[in-house]
C-alpha cells in the first residue's frame, strides 16, 4: 500500500489550456489565483480552480498612463 501512496503522491495535476487544448502540469504547491503560461501556445492563464484543476485566460492588464 505504502508504494501505491508514494506513486499517486508524485502524479501532477493537469489542466486544459482554454485557447489550446494543451495539457498543462501544474507545478506542486500550485495556489489558486497563480498565472501560469501554457508551454504549448504561450498564453498567459490564471489557475481558477484546484479540484478539478482548471485555468482560464488571464485578464489582460491595461496600462495606466498615470491617470
């Protein structure tokens, strides 16, 4: 039971790139609210979820002039 435990502890979460279809290894300590890039298109993606594991585009930032 114990090899069973440590090999589904070393399995990564995965979600699906929303422009690509990629699949995406989150990294280990992933946090809600993270901005990842997908390896696959490049897009900037936010983790939205972590159970299921889902990301969506991040909001783009407009720039602030200094207004």
């Amino acid at each position: 039971m114990f090899a069973k435990l440590k090999k589904w502890n070393k399995e990564k979460m995965k979600a699906e790139c929303p422009v690509c279809g990629a699949m995406i290894d989150l990294p280990e300590g992933t946090v809600v609210g993270e901005l990842i890039e997908c390896p696959d298109c490049g897009t900037e993606l936010e983790v939205e979820s972590l159970n299921p594991p889902t990301v969506k585009e991040a909001p783009q930032e407009e720039e602030d002039w200094g207004e």
